[in-house]
C-alpha cells in the first residue's frame, strides 16, 4: 500500500471546526444555569438548551438529504467539501450573532433558535468534515487522524465552559456565587462568531480539498471489486456496513452522554457530594475523551514504531496533564485525581494491542466499556466513580473507529453515507432519556440504571465482529495496518 502522507499545512485548519464543536457544545452547560435563573425557567425548559443544539444535527441531515434528492446530485459534490465547511461556519456565525437580540429582548426562543441555527451549522460541517480527515492522508491511519480531529474537539470541551464562565461571571472559581445578568453572555458569542467568520474564510482560500478521493488504496482487483459493488448500489443505505453502523453511532453517542450526564446524581445520590463538587468529575469524563483521542492519534503522524510507542505512553499523561493545569486554574483541589494516572495504562495497553485497525480497537474498547460500567454497578465509593468516569477513556476512540468502518467501501455513495451518521447523533438524547427514566428509585435506581450502558458497548463490540467480515466481502480489509504501539 502506497503511503500518502497527511497534508500537513491543511490538516490543523480542518481540524480547528473540530475544536469549535466541542467548545460550544460543552460551554451549554454554563448557559443552562444562567438563562434559567434569569427567566425563572423550569428545570425541563432549561434542558432545552441542550436538546435544540443537539436535534439541530439530524434536523440538518434530514434537510440536507431532501435537497440532496430534490436535486438529484449530492449537495458536497456539487459545491465541493472545503465550500461547505466554509458555509457551515457562516451559518454557526448568524445563530452565534442571534445572542445579541436574545439577550436585549430577555427572550429564550430566540436564544433556542440561535442555538439551533449554531447546530445546523455544526451538521454540514461534520457531514464534510469527517470524512476530510480520514481522506488527507495514507489511508491506513485515517481513523487515527479522525481520532486527533477528536482530541482537538476535547481540547475545545475541556476548557470551553471554563473560558465562557470567565466571560459571563468575570471569575475562575465556579464554585463561588455569581450573579450574571442576559447581557453577559452577548460578548463571548459576538467573539464566537466573529471567530466563525474568521475560520471560514481561512478555510475558504486554504489547500484543505474540495473533493474527495475513495478513503482506500485498494490492490487492482479490490478496486474493481469496489468500483462494481458502487455502480451496483443505488444508496448508501444499501451497503449493510452503513445500516448496522447507524445504529453503532447512535448507541455510542448515546453511552457517552448518558454516562457523563448521570454522573453528577449518582455522586450526589450515593456519596453524598454537593452539586458543586461534582464539576470536576464530570470535566475528567471529558478530559478522558480527549485522552484517548490524542493517544490514538500518534499513528498518523509518525513514521518510526519507536517514536509511536514511546509517544503512545508519553501523550496521555501530557493529555492527563493539561486536564490537571485546566483545573488548577479553575481553583480546583486536584490531589484526588492522581490515582487516575493508573486507570489510564489500561488505555495504553489496549492501544498498543489494536495496532491502529479500527475494527480490533473497537471490539476491545467495547469489552473494557462493558468492564468498567460493571465495576461501577457493583462496587462503591470512589472506586465506582473512577469506573463510570473510565468510560470517558474507553469512548474515546470509537466515533473515528465506527465512523470509519461505516464509510468504508461505500464509494460514491460516501457523502450520503456520512451525512446518515451524523443524523445519529440525536442518539445522546433517547439513551439519556432512556437512563435517566430507568434510574427512578422504584425502578433500576441510579447505579442500576447503568446496564443501558452495558447493553450499548455490548452491540458495538457485535459491529465490531461482525463489520469485519461485510468489508471482506466488499474487498475492504484494514488487517494490513502495521507499527508498533500505532
């Protein structure tokens, strides 16, 4: 296999909408609180906040199929990737610059339709953005530049909500009281967007490509076997790598934030936290994606197996590290964290045996998923805690590995395909929904309610499996992946 190097002046463009994701995605948590005192909101109207960013995803992707069919051309296709990467960030612009009349008229559906507009935004630019990252460059390692583009966006979810709390209550300690009025929250979305407009027309006039190649470098015959299968398929919704990867995404999204999102009532439930020391958890959680994301992604940029396994130790505990410093920062005491450090060699160990194939370090992810969310059911104390919170390491990796896997083989049919799993991700809101019903005192209780978790890895690990043997079929096989410790 030929090895194509990553372009390595357009890369760290593409991947900066990657941060953008993460740190408005994670910054809603500050505006929940402050809207809802504000307006004297309900807790549910309050959670709207977080429903209309993340609805915006499948709302986008069903908009974009509609146009896409009424035209009968892919809507990528036709105006190129790096165009609608560009106009994405447009759109995120206008729903950011929609804070500014939200907050002068004190009105929350606007400020929910600005957030919306953000999200749908946020859509076009995963539908291009993914598989950007896994075409520019060798092939072999695509999975592992999207597991960087991934670590970026957990740099942007680590300290987003710190920098916008900064902003809106002119303070570090979130611990204290605040007092923050509507207006507070104009000057960091004005900046956002500002920064929105700035990124689209870096992204506009970069070398970042309008068009993308097949994602793999196939022998001749596995090229024509391709090419047929292609011609052969009228939609990406008949490739069965696609269909069963639908559902991967959406119960992967769905374990992630479910499992974040309970945390904080199980702490408070069963150990008796207060609601504001749980902030520190729950940012670890998240700090744990980004962990795993950046560890994952050393194969993709290093050619010398020494390099990547030295790196491959080395690059989470720096990741561990800034999670450390963020905090620090944030006036938080740290002491408690350090055990951590050793939860993150099963992180280590487990990269080093999957080599950079995704469908191996899927399967293996998804077992030590299903692990840890067993040791948190039945165990207790801080012990339980690290166990849920270590689902965060074990999440990491999976978005590129599925992602990858589902479009692989798909041919012309890869925009469509893309845009389908992005439409999944409204999966973080029916499985937290699902969680949190289920943790009802009279039914699973908090810590019980965890098994949808277990049920979630266990059908990821079934892909894993059986994803394999599709792609072979299609004449797509990651098994030549090869260096030590990827």
């Amino acid at each position: 296999m030929s090895q194509k190097p990553t372009n390595q002046s357009a890369f760290p463009i593409l991947v900066s909408v990657f941060f953008f994701w993460g740190f408005v995605a994670a910054s809603n948590d500050i505006l929940i609180p402050v809207f809802k005192k504000a307006l004297n909101l309900e807790q549910w109207q309050s959670q709207m906040i977080s429903f209309a960013f993340y609805v915006a995803y499948t709302v986008g992707s069903i908009i974009y199929t509609l146009i896409s069919k009424t035209l009968k051309v892919d809507i990528l296709s036709k105006i190129g990737y790096k165009n609608g990467i560009a106009l994405g960030l447009v759109i995120s612009a206008v729903g950011s610059f929609l804070f500014f009349p939200a907050a002068q008229a004190s009105s929350f559906n606007i400020m929910l339709t600005g957030l919306f507009i953000v999200g749908l935004g946020f859509s076009l630019q995963q539908t291009a953005a993914n598989p950007l990252a896994i075409v520019m460059g060798n092939p072999a390692t695509g999975s592992q530049r999207l597991s960087f583009a991934g670590g970026i966006n957990n740099v942007g979810t680590t300290i987003g909500p710190l920098l916008v709390s900064i902003a809106i209550f002119g303070r570090l300690n979130p611990g204290e009281e605040g007092v923050a009025d509507l207006q507070s929250v104009q000057v960091p979305y004005i900046i956002l967007g500002a920064a929105f407009l700035l990124v689209a027309v870096i992204i506009k006039f970069s070398s970042i490509p309008n068009n993308i190649e097949s994602s793999h470098e196939e022998t001749t015959e596995s090229s024509e076997m391709l090419d047929a299968n292609s011609a052969n398929r009228s939609s990406a919704l008949s490739y069965p790598q696609l269909i069963l990867g639908m559902i991967a995404i959406f119960l992967y999204v769905g374990v992630e934030v479910s499992t974040a999102g309970n945390l904080s009532e199980f702490m408070i439930k069963k150990l008796d936290f207060k609601e504001n020391q749980c902030a520190p958890f729950v940012s670890l959680f998240w700090a744990s994606l980004m962990i795993g994301r950046l560890t994952s992604s050393v194969g993709a940029f290093f050619e010398s197996n020494t390099v990547k396994q030295i790196l491959n130790v080395v690059v989470p505990y720096l990741a561990f590290g800034f999670f450390l410093l963020v905090n620090v920062l944030a006036g938080h005491e740290i002491g408690s964290f350090y055990v951590y450090g050793a939860v993150i060699l099963v992180l280590v160990v487990l990269n080093f045996i999957s080599q950079g194939n995704p469908a191996k370090q899927l399967l293996l992810f998804a077992i030590a998923g299903v692990t840890a969310l067993f040791v948190g059911m039945f165990s207790s104390g801080m012990v339980s805690v690290y166990a849920f919170i270590s689902v965060g390491l074990f999440c990491s990796t999976l978005w590129p590995c599925i992602f990858t896997l589902a479009i692989s083989g798909l041919g012309k049919h890869t925009t469509e395909g893309s845009n389908f799993l992005i439409m999944m991700i409204m999966g973080g809101g029916f499985v937290s929904l699902l969680q949190g019903s289920l943790a009802s005192d009279n039914l699973l209780g908090i810590q019980g309610s965890y098994i949808v978790g277990v049920l979630c890895f266990a059908y990821l690990a079934f892909y894993a499996w059986r994803v394999s043997g599709i792609l072979k079929k299609q004449g797509v096989s990651f098994d030549t992946v090869k260096g030590g410790g990827h």
